[in-house]
C-alpha cells in the first residue's frame, strides 16, 4: 500500500509561499497576536476565579455609588455626594491641567536656557550652564517638596496677603486669589470669532511661506495676523455687549471669598515640573542647535541677516528635526511625573483614583487598570502628535 505524494505544484506553491518574506511575516503576527489575546484571556479569567473563590466581586459597577468625600481642588463642579466616575474624571482634569501648564512653560524656558548656553556673553552662558547642572541633578522630589514647604507654606495669612493687580489678586498661603470670568450668555461668539482668527492666521502665514519659498519674498503679515486674533475678537465682544464680568476675590472675615482659588499644592507641582523639565529641554535644545552646521550661520551672515533673525529662520527650523524626537520623551514624562503631586496632596488622578478611591470603594485591579489606561492614553496621544509634526520637519529623500 502505497502513499502517492501530493503534485509539483501545490509543492512548488508551498515552497513559494514558505519562501515569502511577505507571508512569513503575517504568519508570525497572527502567531504572536493569538499568543497575545491568549494570555490576555488566560488572566482575565485567573483573576476573575480567584475574586470569586475568595468572595471578591469584580466589574466597574462602584463608579454609580456615592464617593462621600470631598476634594480640595477640582476645575469642574464637584461635591461629596457625586460619584467614582465624577471622582476619576476630576482626577484626569486636575492631571491634565497641571501637565498642559508646565509643558508649555517648561518648553518656553527650556528653549531660553538652551539658547542662553550657547551665548557668546560667557556670564549668560555660565549662568545658564549652571542653572542646568544643578536644577537637573536635585531629585525632582525633593524640589517639590522644598517650593511647598520652603515656599508657599511660609507666605503671609490671607489678612496679611500680598495684594498686586490693583487689589484683584492675592496671594498667601492658602491660595493666589484670581478674577473668575462669568459669562452672561454670548461670550461664546467672541471664542468663536477668536477660534476662527486663529484658523485664518495659519492660513495666512502657511501662504506667505510658500510665497517665501516660490519667489524668494518675505511678505509681512504679522499686522494681519494681529488683525484677526486681537481686533477682530475685540470688536465682536464690544458689538455684544460684553458678555463677560468678574468676579473679583475679597477679603471678608478671616479668608477670601469669591474669584479663582489657586491651591499651593498646584503651584508647587506646576514651579516643580516647569523648572525640571525645562533643564532637560535646555539641553535637547542646546544639541540641536549644535548639530546645524557653522556654514549655516556662515551663508545667513554672508546675506546680511542679524543674529536674531538667523536664529529663528535658519538654525532653529533645521535643529527641530533633531529636537522633537528627545523632546517627546520629555513631555511623557511631566505627564508620568505630575503624579509626584500625591506628596503634597496634590489631588491628581493617582490621588484622588488610586490612593482615595482605592480605599472607598476596594476595587484595585479596575482602579490600577483605568489609571495605566489613561496614562497610556495620554502618552500614546502626544506621541502620535509630536511624531506627526516630525515627519513634517525632517528631510524628504527624492
């Protein structure tokens, strides 16, 4: 009895198929991505019998329940009667809001320290050199708490506050006091007249680059731009009225009543995150700018362009391609890092979600899971952002 064996070509498209690289690769994805839901799975389901084996219950059922306590800082509407979903959205706002803030105050002097390292006045360079090298090497920790404890904790009580602005802010140690915008109903259309000269005033400077580039003329748009974003909201706010009042904080008794708490904790978090990070950035920002080559300044000198203008038309275009990609990293990690808030009752997402909340309502594995999300979340959001931009910046081949 015989085996007859199977035909030359389903052999020799077998052999075609095991020789592709192509098809190989897709093998060992769906390999990999079966390996992977597998194990997700297996997991999922230990986790689940052993909650239940040990009378644990499980699922996302709590964030409907009543959290019952109060939190001291939060940008939205909140009250101790609220919910764990209320809670944990409380928590993402207070950590995005801090994290926007010190990213962009963080990349603006970041890029000042850097430039100044590389300054020709060798006290602004050693200034900012030495700026840099101790700011970088404290823990950023320990300067946290030193700008809580060492700073904010020690100015005066509300009766004594510093007062600036012409009494409409102040500050003490328990809040800077700030005016409070109330809109009275058609505030709106000034945000959308200014939404909209903004959107106007990128179109009009991506033509005058292209312009630039097509013919070699730089035409001047600056007053247009300042046309739409400034004047432009301004007259709509007038024509309706203005929609929008004050509410101006006083002192009344012993605290201050009415306007924008803005609590020490927050402060010290933000100065923190800011003046670390910006040491980083310095130094992203300072490599870059070396790696432009000398002939680049060499040829913008030779056709008559300042310092100034040099700098910010030739040197630093060409440096944001060897900027952006380490400059990410930095701000993953001012949003990894404000979570260093907990140490001064900052109530971020892990205070408020994984230390407050954690103990109410007793469901660990949900409140580690969402919280790891929203990180990755966030991170995987900026990344994308950024590297978007950075394919724009670098160099095409042809």
């Amino acid at each position: 009895m015989s085996t007859s064996a199977p035909p030359r070509s389903q052999r020799s498209q077998f052999s075609r198929l095991v020789s592709d690289p192509k098809a190989r690769g897709l093998f060992a994805q769906a390999v990999v991505g079966a390996i992977l839901i597998f194990s997700i799975w297996y997991l999922y389901s230990q986790t689940v019998y052993n909650m239940e084996k040990r009378g644990l219950t499980a699922g996302f059922d709590f964030l409907w329940t009543t959290a019952g306590f109060d939190i001291g800082f939060h940008m939205i509407d909140y009250s101790p009667t609220d919910t764990f979903s209320r809670v944990f959205l409380v928590g993402i706002i207070n950590t995005l809001f801090v994290s926007a803030i010190a990213i962009v105050l963080a990349t603006l002097l970041g890029f000042i320290v850097g430039i100044a390292r590389l300054s020709s006045n060798w006290l602004i360079a050693r200034i900012a050199a030495t700026y840099v090298e101790f700011i970088r090497n404290t823990p950023l920790l320990l300067q946290i708490l030193v700008w809580y404890g060492g700073v904010f904790t020690l100015l005066p009580p509300p009766r004594q506050s510093l007062e600036f602005g012409f009494g409409a802010f102040a500050l003490n140690n328990r809040a800077l006091l700030l005016p409070a915008p109330i809109d009275e109903g058609l505030f709106w259309i000034t945000v959308l007249a200014f939404v909209a000269g903004v959107i106007l005033t990128f179109g009009i400077a991506r033509r005058a680059r292209l312009l630039r580039e097509a013919t070699g003329e730089a035409p001047k748009w600056g007053w247009k731009a300042l046309t739409l974003i400034v004047v432009l909201p301004g007259v709509v706010y007038l024509l309706t009225g203005l929609p929008l009042s004050w509410d101006v904080p006083a002192l009344s008794g012993f605290n201050f009543q009415g306007g924008f708490a803005v609590t020490p904790p927050f402060l010290a978090l933000v100065l923190a995150l800011t003046i670390y990070t910006s040491t980083f950035i310095a130094e992203i920002v300072r490599a870059g700018i070396l790696s432009v080559g000398k002939g680049q300044t060499e040829a913008a000198h030779s056709l008559g362009l300042p310092a100034t203008r040099t700098l910010k038309l030739v040197i630093i275009p060409q440096a944001m391609r060897a900027i952006i990609p380490p400059l990410i990293s930095q701000y993953l990690n001012i949003v990894k890092n404000s979570s260093l808030g907990v140490a001064i009752a900052y109530p971020d997402l892990v205070a408020v979600w994984m230390q407050t909340s954690l103990n109410q309502a007793g469901r660990a594995i949900e409140i580690v899971a969402t919280t790891m999300l929203f990180y990755m979340t966030v991170s995987l959001t900026i990344s994308s952002l950024l590297n978007i931009y950075n394919r724009r910046v670098q160099l095409k081949e042809r």
